[in-house]
C-alpha cells in the first residue's frame, strides 16, 4: 500500500486548513469559504479547445479533442500547485481532482472514455523528485470517476527544458520527439490527458499528438489550473 490508496481528510485547497466538505459549517467541498473569494473558477464560458476563460486559441488546430481546467492559476491557487508539485502535499491533488472531475461530468460524455494516462515526467526528474505530480493527480482522477489509470500508454523519453522558459517555436521544438507512446496500448482508446497546468497546451497538444500517431481515438485533456 501506499499514497495511490489514501484518500486524505478534506482540507482547505487554499489555506489547508482541515473541515472543508460536507458536514462542516461554511464550506465549499475543498474550499472553506474565507478563501473562497481568492479563487477564480473557470466558469461555463471555457472555450473547450484551448481550456481559457476567454479563448486564446483562435480555433487553432490542436491535435487533442478538447482541453479544460476547473481553476484560473491566480496566486491563490498557484501557491496550492507549489504545494503539491515541490511539496509532496498530495492531499492538494485529491481536492484538484474533484473538481476536475465535477467539470468532465459537466462537459464531457465520460462514458465513452477508456483510460486516464497523466502527462509524463522523464525519469531523471521523476527520480529526482520522487513523483510526478500528474500522475498522482491523474490516478486521484480515476478513483473519483472510476475510470481506469494507465500511465505505461504514454512515456517520456527525452528530457527537457522547463517549458516556462521559452516562448512559441521553441517551446515546440523543445518538446519535439520527447514522447513516446505505445501503439499496443493506445490504439483505439478515448484517452483522457491529465496534467497540472495548462499554460500554451503545447505539452499536451505534442503529447496528443503522438498518441493520435499510435493510433489513439478522442483525446480530451484536462488539468487543475490554467493561465489566462
Ligand atoms: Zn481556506
Ligand atoms: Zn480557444
């Protein structure tokens, strides 16, 4: 057994404090209502293609079916993926994933959905830090919508540089060749992409796109926060 079977007592996404959900006095599932007001949700209006409150994508043509996330990454909120992706406070994934998960049942028909497969970490950094934060994400994921967890479909297979640093060609050529997924395991399925942030989605169009290559079917991506 170990952290993939816990599911952690509901705490505050903001404050961490514990008493957030149900049966406890003025809050909202995982987050109690002094921080309620620091949270920007991504409301009904997401463009689905490019996961932005207000589109940014133009109808560009991503290689994914469609891209949302519950949160706008304001400060609030951002400290919270601190937390969780430099802190190996997961109990902050499993408040992520509910309401992701809130959001796929609002906007996606899950049951034509085969596999949750999180964005993968090469294993230089995986075994640096010890874990990736999508796939501790992604496997909450799964236990909330019962839908499988597969992360041997997709693989990192070259390192690189953090994506923040670089700006539109080459954030993308950065990115070239780095993933690699399984023809055997990805052939056919409607695939949910799960990832932490969504900023350019060139992380997850390049990884879409290499799972349309091994002959995946619908690719939807969905992660915690995105930028505006
Ligand atoms: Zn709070
Ligand atoms: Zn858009």
């Amino acid at each position: 057994m170990g952290f993939l079977d816990i599911f952690y007592p509901k705490r505050c996404l903001v404050c961490g404090k514990p008493g957030a959900g149900s049966g406890s006095v003025g809050t909202i599932e995982y987050i109690c209502l002094k921080c309620v007001d620091k949270v920007e949700f991504v409301g009904d209006d997401i463009c689905t293609k490019c996961a932005k409150p207000e589109c940014r994508c133009r109808k560009r043509n991503f290689y994914f079916d469609c891209a949302i996330a519950p949160f706008v990454y304001t400060g609030a909120i951002s400290d919270s993926v601190v937390r969780l992706k430099e802190y190996s406070d997961f109990s902050t994934a499993q408040g992520f994933a509910h309401y992701m998960a809130v959001m796929l049942k609002k906007l996606v028909d899950t049951s034509e959905i085969d596999v949750i497969v999180p964005v993968p970490a090469h294993i230089s950094r995986k075994s640096k830090k010890g874990y990736n934060q999508s796939e501790i994400i992604a496997r909450y994921l799964s236990k909330l919508t019962g839908i499988p967890f597969d992360k041997k479909i997709l693989k990192k297979i070259k390192p690189t540089m953090p994506q923040r640093n670089l700006n539109g060609e080459a954030r993308r050529h950065n990115l070239t060749g780095s993933f690699a997924a399984s023809e055997k395991a990805a052939r056919g399925k409607n695939i949910i992409l799960a990832d932490d942030v969504i900023t350019t989605g060139e992380t997850l169009n390049c990884c879409a796109q290499e799972l349309k290559r091994a002959g995946a079917g619908r690719i939807y991506c969905i992660a915690a926060v995105t930028t505006k």
